[in-house]
C-alpha cells in the first residue's frame, strides 16, 4: 500500500476527530458555564440529550445499509467523506453559537435549539463516520495490514484528542467556543477530505448490492459482530471521563486547567495502547486481548475509587494505565467488526462493511447516551450549578458515578465475549479460498 495512501487515511482520521473532540470535551462545558443553565436546565438537557442520541442511534443501522448499497465509480465508501464535510463543520460551529437564556422559557427555547443542531450534526457524523472506518477492511485484504490500519487510524485520532486537550481549553478562553469552533471545524474537515481522494478500496462489493431485506437480515443474523456490539455498549463507564473530564475538573479539582493533565495522561495511556495493540494481537487472539483489557480497566478504576482524588498525579497516574488498556480495546473491537462483515461474506458471499461499522456507531453513541445520562444525573443531583460554590458531598457523589460505575460496567462487558467463536487465526485463508470458488463459478466455460 503506497505511503501517501497509509497516511491520507490517517490524516483524515486526525481531522475527523478534531471535530468531533471540540465537540464531545467542550460542548457540556459551553452549555453548563456560557449558557449558565440552571440544574433544571442541566437536568432537562440531559435528559434531552440522552433521548437525542438514544433516536440517532437507532438510525445508524438503516444508514449503515443504505451506505452498503453505494455504488459509484470511486468505489462504496470513499464518496462520503467529500460530501458530509461542509454540513458538519456549518453544524459544528451552529451548536457552539447558542445564544444565552435570559429567563426559564429561553431557556427551554436554548435546549430544543441545541436538540435540533445536535440531531441534524450526528446525522451527518454518521454519514461520514461509518464510511471512513469501513474502508479500514476494504483498503486491504490483508489482516495484519488492516490491523495497522486501524492502529494508525486510531492513533491519529488519539493526537486529535491531545491536540484539543491539552490547547482546547486556552484556545477556548482566548477566543471564545465559537470562534474555536469555526476554526476547528473548517482545518478538520478539510483533511477530512482526504479519505475521499488518497484512499483505494481494494475489496470490492458485488457490482449489485443485494435487496434491502437480504442485507437486514445478514446483520440481524451476524452473532459475532452482537457480542462485538454488545461488550462496547455494556463498557460505556469509562466513556464518563470523555464526555465529563472537564466539567469533572471543575467540580472534583475546581480548576479546568486540570483536565489538561489528566486528558493529557489518559490519551498518552491510549497512543501507547494503540501503538503496542498489533505487536500484542500477534502473540494472542484479538477476544483474549480485549477480555483482558476491559477487566484491567475495572481493577484500576476501582484502584482510583479506593485512593480518591486527593492527590492529582496519583489521579493521573491512574487514567494514563486506564488509556493504555482503553486503546488496546479501540485496535480490538474495530478490527473485530472488520472480522464480522468477513464472517458474513463467507456465510453468503455478501459484504456488509457499511452495516457493520454503523453497528459499531450505534452502540458507540448508545454506549455515549448512558454515559451522558449517568453522568448528568450525577451533576444535577449534586445540586451543581456554575455559580454556586462546590461543597464535598457534591465532589464525592461526582466522583463515585465516574469511578464505581466503570468497574461495574467493565466486568459486565466482558459477559458477551465469552461466546465470541471468530477463527481469527483461519480467517483470511478461508475467504481467499472461497473467493476463488466464487471467481471460479462466475468464469465463462
């Protein structure tokens, strides 16, 4: 695979996840501090929130069959990342220039605004998301070469992180979230663009997809890729400290600048997760790694439970061994959906690449939903609210929701793995061979 193709994709990636971080890390921060809503406002907005992604779930896998179907000159997914581009980054800045509430009723008016732009925004983040991660297992029908793939994917979205961790916060202060926002949005689709015109789709689909109902029913009778999609729903614990890590600063240290050092030591745990993942899946098979991840990430966090937030190198210390593991199970559980689309094409001959990774969205964003509730639910029964000082028993509830419920949703992810039956090691001599009988059936004579 040429350089310049290995690392558009990853580029791209590193673009994509720009976007999507000054959104995820700083959108509850602009709405909580800017927007300065009240803890009924916070309570109504998690709840809307939560019901917002829970319904954009749900239409993942519909958009992720309609993606299957694609078929153009530059291939089934490549098209996606050049259309979807301009939509999110105008979506993007639009959810960051929220005016502020003057009373209780614009208040409500602020949250059905921020509904509607959400919506609108993962929409089109799906359109865009599912496409570029299906093209990590039709760039090559190489497994070893998919993983790096994904391992590069992931670790260029792991420096988009850092990027907005460590300068989001100054970046945001300085400038405001809006303008913060417009320039993230306009640099990170750009490079977005680069999926569309520096990759190759090497594993071609059937010149004609398959009917609608035919492609529902091979994801509905994909077991591996449920217990893929289930053990990710079931570890949204650790997601708390994404989705929260700043607000959290603020409460559990009172000070923003602190997410700097702990998101800082989280996603240098998760670059070096993901950089020593395909070393590790060389040794062992990808359900063993991802098995052993998940339960270490519930041991530390119950480590961190125990040792409080007394001491923020202690803190840190902790979430950067939690990130090593958490990268770890990114490279496992992407390459393990890439594994289920091969199960479906030596079951019927069909690839459902699109459909599967929208699966993996779905989960991910359901995975969001209850981190955003759990979370939410936390911080409004604290009683929190920016203007109002910050006592212990609000420090220490906040704290137990995102320590105790990461060891408890851990050890539940692991419950679907155990099941998981993929011959990983078998897998590309078998679609090798039948897609040579395939070749061999369709020849004339």
């Amino acid at each position: 695979m040429p350089l310049r193709e290995r690392l558009g994709h990853a580029v791209a990636g590193f673009g994509q996840n720009l976007v999507y971080n000054v959104l995820t890390l700083f959108l509850l921060v602009y709405l909580y501090e800017d927007l300065r809503l009240s803890s009924r406002g916070i309570a109504i907005l998690t709840v809307v929130l939560t019901a917002v992604r829970v319904w954009d779930a749900v239409n993942d896998i519909a958009i992720g069959v309609l993606i299957d179907r694609t078929r153009t000159r530059w291939g089934t997914f490549r098209p996606y990342p050049l259309i979807t581009a301009a939509p999110i980054a105008v979506l993007t800045t639009a959810l960051f220039a929220i005016p502020e509430p003057a009373d209780p009723d614009q208040e409500v008016r602020a949250i059905v605004l921020v509904a509607i732009a959400y919506l609108l925004w993962d929409a089109f983040y799906t359109l865009s998301d599912v496409p570029y991660w299906s093209l990590t297992s039709v760039m090559s029908p190489d497994e070893d070469e998919r993983t790096r793939i994904v391992s590069r994917a992931r670790v260029a979205a792991m420096i988009a992180l850092a990027v907005m961790t460590l300068g989001g916060p100054a970046l945001g202060e300085s400038i405001g979230w809006t303008w913060t926002a417009l320039i993230v949005s306009v640099v990170g689709m750009s490079l977005f663009t680069l999926a569309t015109f520096l990759t190759r789709e090497r594993v071609r689909h059937n010149p004609e997809p398959v009917r609608l109902r035919t492609a529902i029913g091979h994801v509905l009778g994909n077991r591996p890729l449920h217990r893929v999609l289930g053990s990710i729903l079931l570890g949204f614990g650790t997601t708390i400290f994404e989705i929260g890590g700043a607000v959290i600063a603020v409460i559990v240290f009172d000070d923003v600048e602190a997410f700097t050092l702990l998101g800082g030591a989280l996603i240098g745990g998760i670059v070096i997760g993901l950089v020593i993942a395909p070393a590790l899946l060389r040794r062992t098979t990808r359900r063993t790694a991802l098995i052993g991840a998940n339960l270490s990430a519930a041991a530390l966090f119950a480590a961190l439970f125990v040792t409080g937030y007394g001491s923020l190198v202690v803190v840190a210390t902790g979430l950067f061994l939690v990130g090593v593991t958490m990268g770890v199970n990114l490279v496992c559980t992407t390459s393990m959906i890439g594994d289920s689309a091969d199960v479906t094409e030596l079951r019927t001959g069909e690839r459902t690449d699109g459909s599967c990774f929208a699966g993996m969205t779905f989960t991910t964003k359901l995975n969001t939903a209850v981190a955003t509730m759990v979370f939410g639910t936390a911080v409004a029964w604290s009683g929190y609210e920016a203007d109002l000082p910050v006592t212990d028993e609000m420090r220490q509830l906040v704290w137990a929701a995102c320590t105790i419920v990461p060891v408890i949703s851990g050890v539940l992810s692991v419950l679907p793995l155990l099941g998981y039956d993929v011959d990983e090691r078998a897998m590309s001599a078998r679609l090798a061979q039948a897609r040579a009988e395939r070749a061999r059936d369709v020849s004339p004579g």
